[in-house]
C-alpha cells in the first residue's frame, strides 16, 4: 500500500443562513493515497463539493483536520494556504473558470505568474502542459473559439502546469457531451496513470466515476 | 504574459463601456483645466506685481484722479527710489470689441518702475522725443498688426474727441506672466488738451507707481506717504502692488469661488463615473477573482490588479482630457479680447492638480471593488451567477 497523501479526520462543516445553521457534512474521516484516483459520488447536496473544497482548501472545516502530505492545511492562514495550493493543488472545475480574456497559452501560464520561471521556462512548461492535452494547435485560440471539451482540456493543462501532486476535479464532465466527457475522463486517467496524479473527483456521472480506482458515496453530509 | 499585460486586458474586455468611460473622464478634464485656467488667469495679476511696488492711488475709489502735484512729494519719502503715474484712458479702437488698456503715462520713469516690459532703447529715446507717441505691447501688436510708424486712432470717451497715437515702439513681455497687451503714451498730450477743453480736469493722474529700495519698507513708506495727505481733499490709500491687484480681483471673488467649486464637483463626478465602471467591472468578474484565489494568487495581487485597472482608465481618460484641453485653451485664449485676459494658458499648478485628481480618482474607484473582491470567500465566488 503507498502512503497517505490526505487524511480528512472528524471533519464537519456547517454553514449559517441569517440564523440557521446548515450542517454539510457530519464527522468525515477519508484516507487517500498517493497515486490514487478517488471518486465521490452522492446527490445534489450531499455535500461532496463541500468535501473537495476542504481538501483542496479552498474552504475550512467547522470541526476535524485535512492533512495533505503532511501538512495540516486548517491551521494555515490564508496567504499560507493560498501559497500551498499554488504549489500542492491543480484545480478543475465543471465551468472551466478560464479567463476569456486570455489565450489558451496566457491562460494555463497564469498559475506559473507566482513562481521564479523565466519566461522561456514558463514556455515550455505551457506548451509540454498543453501537449498533455493535445492541444498544442490551439495554443493562441482564445476559449470563445474553443469547444467545451476543448475549453475543458486547457482547465486541465492549467491545472498540471505547476506539476501539483494532487488534482481536483468537480464535476469535470458536467457541462460536456457524452464524447467530450470520455475524452475528459480518459484524459485525467492518464494523468493518474501516466503522471502518478493523486485525483479527487465529484461526480454524478456513471460512466466517469469507472475511471476512479476508489469510490466514496455521500449522503446528507455522511459516508455510506 | 506579465499582469500589466492582463490589467490591459481587464480594462479593454468591455471596449464600449471602457471607451465612454475614458471620453466621460476627459471631458471631465478637459472642464476641469479649462475652469481652472479661467480662475488662474484672473489670480495671475498677482504673480505678474512686484515687490517693490507700491500703488498710491484716491483713498476713496480708485476711480478718482490724484493731484500731479504729488508727484514730488512722494519722491521725498525715504526709501522711495522712483515715481511715476499712469492714468486710464479708455476709449476705442474703430470697434466696442477691440478692448486693450490704453493709458497716459509718465514717458521719462515708467520703464524704470515696469522693468518687466522690455523695449528697444532707440524706440524708446524716439518715444520719449514724440509727444503724441505710444508703445504697445507685442501681444496687441500682433493681434491688430500695429507697426512702428502706424497711427493709432481712438475715438475718447472719458477723455471725449478723436486722439491719434503713432506707435514708436513694440515692447515685448520679460516673462509669461507680463502682459503685453497694454498701449502707453504721453499723460501730458491728454493734459494739454483738458488745459485747453477742460481746466478743471487738468493737472490730474490716475494713480501713482511709486518704486521703492527696500520691499520690507513697504509697509512704513505707504503709511508716509498717506500721512503726507491725510488731511487733503485727495487723501491717498498706498499699497503693495499685490494687494493693490488682490482688491481689484476682489469683486469677483464670488464667480471665481464658484467657479472653482464647480472645477473641484467634476472631480467628484468622474469619481462616480469611474467607480461605477469598475464596480461593474469587478462584481461581472467575482467568479475570476475567486479563481485566481484558488490557483493561489494572493490579496495582494487582486489589489493590484483591480487598482491597476482603475488607475490604468483613469490615466487614459486624464491623458486624453489634457490632450484635448491644450488646443481648447489656445482656441480660447485666441477669440477673448486680449485686456481681459493678457495671458491665457494652463498653468502647471493646474496640470498638477489634473494628475493628482486622476490618480485620486483611480484610487478611490478601487476601493469598493478591491473590498469586495477580497472579502468574497472562494468557495461563494465560484458559485456566483453574474
């Protein structure tokens, strides 16, 4: 067995609504491995993206710890945290998030903006990031002249570029057509296999959870 | 890619609404500068007064003559060096509109007590010799075309008949602030004919320029002076020339607040109009900024990638606005009758003041879209619907 890369202990979460307490998820405890591809599934609501997003810390827990590689990332502050996402997380999102001000190339070169390449090194990072996804054609197109798996491929090369060690994904395939999605999908299989990328996906896709090598269902906030 | 790249970007992402915005600010500017240079241009008499002079003038109004009989009685005052008189003349040139100031003068010292008019020596010997002579300055000169050897006619009205002045010479300003608009000729050719027409009116002056030695005396040689004729029918009210000038502007201080109150309300609606574009701007783009968040950026990047946006327009709009303003003022000051304002540009206090508005603007424009941007936590930004 490889080594635990995040460990989520006791973790609640709760959001207030004027003065109502919401709880999303209740006493969670997940390992995840190094290299492991981990998908978890549930109904709207459940609470999965709420789990990403502590995993990923772009959120805290009300309750419980995430450690990542060792660091316990609730105890960081926010410009620590965001320091260690920039090195530690590549994000996918369901919208793609890109810029559509930027090219495909300005786009996935936006994560390398807070690190010391030069400029040619930030070149070649791009364009080895944007061959990953085959999309070293498009590498001047800007995102309203790409398709949405397309879109979606330069999200993924953005977030490779800084060779995090673990990618999140929510709901990568959500907004895409059935063949988009299995390119998607058989693309971030590839990252896990190829790249050793530990991945941490939500979906509630079928079909793209058979690429996950572990599945975790959540329902009202808890494990089943 | 570098951020300046991406804040050029940002600001051109809505070109229609970046492009109106920048058109609002300049003419913002443009009002701003034009406003400004109307109040400066009033204030201006100031800088142009000099500090070893004083204005002796009917303690009563200034619209009353002095005896010429003063004339040696304030030359006794110590600490005087030099005095002379001017007197106006008013009068018109063929039109109502060709207004410039044309006065009697004292030939022999008024280029002694007004260094800052420069005139050719010989032109001024040949004035000096020319009791119907004048000298104009070079600003009236090339407005109306006046040559050496021209005769100017004026029809008189405070002084009535028809008077003929040769021009002798052309004197040029030493400096921007010197006005080169005024017409000088001989008080004694006026006084010669009221001996004649008028006596009662004779024997009389305008005012008295009176140079002293030392400007810190001001104050002691003008209460001598007034002391001397305390008593008289024509008590005198002696002066600095700068607080001489700062009475005459006096009467317009009323517009002239107005007018610079109106100058310092567009700030504050370009302020408005700017900070309404970049709220717009940064609320459409919330879910980015929680984007950039996630890949790390930090607070510090999105201050200064909102600020840089903001200040980046407002430089644009400010630059464009001072852009159009140097043509606008120039085509101003070339249609307004030159005694009105004998100089008429944009002073750097003014360009200052432009520039620093711009960056103000440009700051405060960002403020609530940085605090906005900031304090909106990742995981609601990503989930925000524009």
């Amino acid at each position: 067995m490889s080594n635990t890369i995040i460990q989520v202990q006791n973790v609640s979460k709760s959001y207030w609504r004027d003065s109502f307490e919401i709880p999303v998820l209740n006493d969670i405890s997940i390992d995840v491995h190094e290299g492991e591809f981990l998908g978890l599934m549930g109904p709207s609501g459940s609470g999965k993206t709420t789990l990403l997003n502590l995993i990923a810390g772009i959120d805290r827990p009300s309750k419980g710890n995430v450690l990542v590689a060792g660091t316990d990332i609730t105890k960081l502050n926010e410009s620590a945290l965001a320091k260690w996402r920039s090195h530690n997380i590549g994000f996918v999102f369901q919208f793609y998030n890109l810029l559509p001000v930027l090219t495909a190339f300005e786009n996935v070169e936006l994560p390398l903006l807070l690190t010391s390449l030069s400029k040619t090194e930030r070149k070649k990072h791009v364009e080895f990031a944007l061959g990953v996804v085959s999309l070293s054609d498009r590498i001047h197109h800007y995102p309203k002249q790409l398709s949405g798996g397309q879109e979606q491929r330069v999200a993924i090369a953005r977030a490779i570029v800084t060779d995090p060690t673990i990618l999140v994904a929510d709901e990568p395939t959500g907004d895409l057509d059935k063949r988009s999605a299995e390119e998607i999908m058989n693309l971030l299989e590839r990252l896990n296999i190829e790249f050793k990328k530990t991945i941490v996906m939500v979906t509630h896709d079928p079909r793209a959870v058979e690429k996950a090598k572990v599945v975790h269902h959540l329902d009202k906030g808890e494990l089943s | 890619m570098r951020i300046f790249k991406l804040i050029f970007k940002n600001a051109l992402r809505h070109k229609l609404r970046t492009l109106l915005t920048i058109i609002g600010m300049a003419i913002a500017v443009m009002a701003f500068c034009v406003l400004r240079t109307v109040v400066d241009m009033y204030y201006a008499g100031l800088d142009a007064t000099a500090a070893n002079r004083l204005i002796a003038r009917q303690a009563v109004s200034f619209i009353f003559p002095l005896p010429y009989s003063y004339r040696d009685q304030i030359a006794k005052v110590p600490g005087v060096q030099t005095v002379s008189f001017a007197n106006w003349f008013g009068g018109t040139y063929k039109e109502k509109k060709n207004f410039f100031a044309r006065m009697g003068v004292d030939a022999e010292t008024i280029f002694d007590v007004y260094p800052e008019c420069l005139v050719d020596p010989k032109e001024y010997e040949q004035f000096k010799r020319e009791r119907n002579s004048c000298i104009v300055g070079s600003e009236i000169a090339k407005q109306y075309g006046f040559k050496v050897g021209d005769i100017i006619p004026i029809d008189g009205d405070i002084y009535p008949g028809k008077w003929e002045f040769v021009v002798r010479g052309i004197y040029k300003p030493r400096d921007k602030v010197t006005d080169a608009t005024q017409m000088f000729f001989h008080w004694s050719y006026i006084d010669e004919r009221m001996k004649q027409d008028m006596p009662g009116r004779a024997g009389q002056v305008g005012w008295y320029i009176i140079k002293i030695k030392d400007p810190s005396q001001a104050a002691t040689i003008s209460e001598q002076i007034d002391a001397m004729f305390k008593n008289s029918s024509n008590a005198t009210k002696t002066e600095t020339e700068r607080a001489f000038t700062q009475n005459f502007i006096s009467g317009f201080n009323s517009l002239l607040t107005a007018m610079n109150f109106v100058a310092f309300i567009i700030i504050g609606i370009i302020m408005l109009v700017l900070g309404n574009t970049m709220i717009m701007s940064a609320r459409e783009r919330t879910r980015e900024y929680a984007v950039f968040k996630t890949l790390g950026f930090s607070g510090g990047h999105l201050f200064g990638l909102i600020l840089g946006e903001s200040i980046f327009i407002s430089a644009l709009g400010a630059g464009s606005g001072l852009l159009v303003t140097y043509p606008i003022v120039s085509g101003i000051a070339a249609i307004l009758p030159k005694g009105f304002f004998p100089y008429f540009f944009i002073t750097p206090l003014t360009l200052i003041l432009a520039a620093t508005a711009a960056l103000v603007v440009g700051l405060a424009a960002s403020i609530f879209p940085i605090q906005r941007a900031l304090r909106t936590r990742i995981v609601d930004g990503l989930r925000f619907i524009g």
